[in-house]
C-alpha cells in the first residue's frame, strides 16, 4: 500500500505536468473551447427561459445576438478609452518629449546611456516589426473570436441533450459528480460575472471621480480603462494605476503630483479588491489570494490576455469539480478560504 502510494505521487506530478505543457502547446483548440464553455454557462439561463416560450432556433438567435452586442460594446469602450489618450498623448508630444528628455538626462548623469538603448532597439526595422506584429495579433483575435461563437452556438444546442446522456450513464457516482459540478461551475461563473462586473463599474466611477477632483485631464477616459482593466485581477488593477500615473507626471511636471495620483487610484484599488469584493463575492467564490494571483500568471502565459482573463474561472471550476468526490475534496480544502469550500450539500 505504501508503494502504491509512493508511485501515485509523482504519477500524479507527471499527469499534471503534462496537461500543462499539452494546453499550453494546444493554446490554439483549447483556449476557444474554454472561453465558450464559459460564456455557455453565462449564456444558458436566458437560453433555457426564452426557448420555453420561442422555437429553440430562434431562442438561439436572440442569445448569440445579444452575447455579440455585449462584447462588441465592450471592445467599443476599451477601443474608445485606449484610442483618446493614445490621441491625447500624439497631440501633447512635445510635453511627453520634455519628459523624456529630463528622465534621459537623469539616467545618463548616473551612467545609463538611454539614447544608445534607444537607437539600438528602436529604429524603423523594430517599428515595421511592431506592425506587423500588431496586425497578425488582430487576426488573430478576430480568428479566435469567430471560433468561440461557433463553438458556443454549437454548445447552447447540446446542453439538454448532453445533461440526458450524463443523467443516463450507468456510472451513477459519475454522472452524478458531473451533473452537481457542472451545475455549481456554471452558477459560480454567472456569480463571479455579476460580482466582477459590479466591481469593475464601481472602480471605474470612483477612479472618474478621482481624476475630476485631482484636475486630470480625460477623467472620463480614465475610469473607461479602469472598468476595462478590473476584469484582469491583479494585472488589470496594476495598469490601470500606472499609466495615470505616467500622465499625470507629464501634465502636471511634479512628482509629488503623480505620486499623489499614485497612492489614491492605489487606495481606491486596494479598498475594492481587498475589503468591498470579498464580502460582496461571499465565500462561494472564496479562493485563496495566492492561487488567484498564480492562476492569473500561469493562465496569462499559457493563454496570453484571454488565460488572464479566463484564469481565476477555471480555477474555479477544477476546485468546484475536485470539492464533488472525497479523494479529491481535499484539494478544494486546501487550496480555497474556507473548509467546506464547495462541498456538495446533502
């Protein structure tokens, strides 16, 4: 017994090594089905309620139209925030090139040649790389996007007939793992939604109000990235408080301006993150703040932006699925904030 159990270890190591190097080398066909199993979560209740009443097909219709309407109107606000301060920035160079230059000179008066790093790295052939890049990554995005609608359009169509082939396996204790933890992701994930978007709306507003009070420029703007960024936990946060930042060194020529921006987006960021979406969140959605941070990591660089965003769900759902059966409980245990952290209710 003891033997076995000694080979299980690092069995099990190996196991997960493995589905690790294969999602992250597969990233192409695994990413699209994972973030289409989730917007099917998000998506099924308005499917299940409008084809009681309409055709399935046409149910289906409303749905799809509406998750396109959502993500194009967030696109829309993220393009539109990002593309006025980029504006902003073009039409204000010459302060940004102020700036510049007296960093430049700060640097090199204590040995760092930034002018040599700047022609080594950044010349015309680095810019045509740029673009190229950028316009590869956007066909991309649209590739991948078009994908996941597919897979989702698919999926909202099999969800009845799939819960009738679990309901009938002749693995009871199967089935009924798969149907508990399934039904439990799924309500977690609209959760985590609802919460994260209540957050992000929160942070945007209270990051607008600062920028009016503080005098920044494109406050509006501001508060649009901000909501934007929230969604990314951590990363998200962290940039959304560095760039205005920068912008207020630049506008208002002091450091103790942009470190004033600094400490309060930090204090709203921190007061959100840390005291109102816990105890909005509840313990349903309790995971331990380091596995958010590592699942946010871990995902980005198999996944990129998408596993960012995409990360703290599947967390979620691997300890949701583990918390159905007792040889794996333990790790629900383990690794969320609170002992029955997803256990099923008898």
């Amino acid at each position: 017994m003891t033997a076995d159990r000694g080979t299980r270890t690092p069995l099990a190591i190996l196991a997960v090594i493995a589905v690790v190097a294969a999602t992250w080398i597969a990233a192409p066909v695994f990413a699209p089905v994972a973030f289409a199993l989730f917007v099917i979560a998000i998506a099924w209740p308005l499917q299940r309620r409008l084809q009681s009443r309409l055709p399935k097909l046409m149910a289906l219709a409303v749905v799809v139209l509406v998750t396109v309407v959502v993500f194009l109107a967030f696109a829309s606000v993220i393009v539109w925030g990002f593309g006025r301060v980029g504006r902003w920035v073009v039409s204000d160079a010459g302060r940004f090139q102020l700036l510049y230059d007296q960093i430049a000179d700060w640097l090199e008066g204590h040995g760092i040649a930034v002018a040599g790093l700047w022609a080594d790295h950044f010349n015309v052939a680095w810019l045509v790389r740029a673009m190229q890049d950028v316009i590869a990554r956007a066909n991309t995005t649209l590739t991948f996007w078009l994908v996941v609608l597919v897979y989702v359009i698919l999926g909202l169509l099999e969800v009845d007939d799939t819960a009738r082939k679990v309901g009938a396996m002749e693995n009871r204790e199967a089935a009924r793992i798969l149907l508990s933890a399934c039904t439990e992701t799924a309500a977690k994930f609209r959760r985590y939604m609802l919460v994260r978007t209540a957050m992000s709306v929160l942070t945007g507003a209270l990051v607008w109000l600062f920028a009016v009070l503080a005098g920044l420029p494109l406050a509006a703007e501001w508060g649009v990235i901000a909501f934007a960024l929230n969604y990314i936990p951590f990363i998200g946060p962290a940039i959304a408080t560095v760039f205005p930042t920068l912008f207020a060194l630049a506008q208002f020529a002091s450091w103790e301006a942009a470190l004033a921006v600094f400490a309060g987006l930090n204090v709203i960021q921190f007061v959100i993150g840390s005291y109102v979406e816990p105890r909005v969140s509840g313990t349903a959605l309790a995971v331990s703040p380091f596995i958010v941070l590592f699942a946010v990591f871990l995902w980005t660089f198999l996944w990129g932006v998408i596993g960012a965003f995409i990360g703290v769900p599947i967390t979620i759902a691997v300890l949701t699925f583990c918390a159905q059966h007792p040889s794996s409980r333990w790790l629900a245990d383990l690794l969320g904030t609170r002992r029955d952290w997803g256990r099923p209710t008898t």
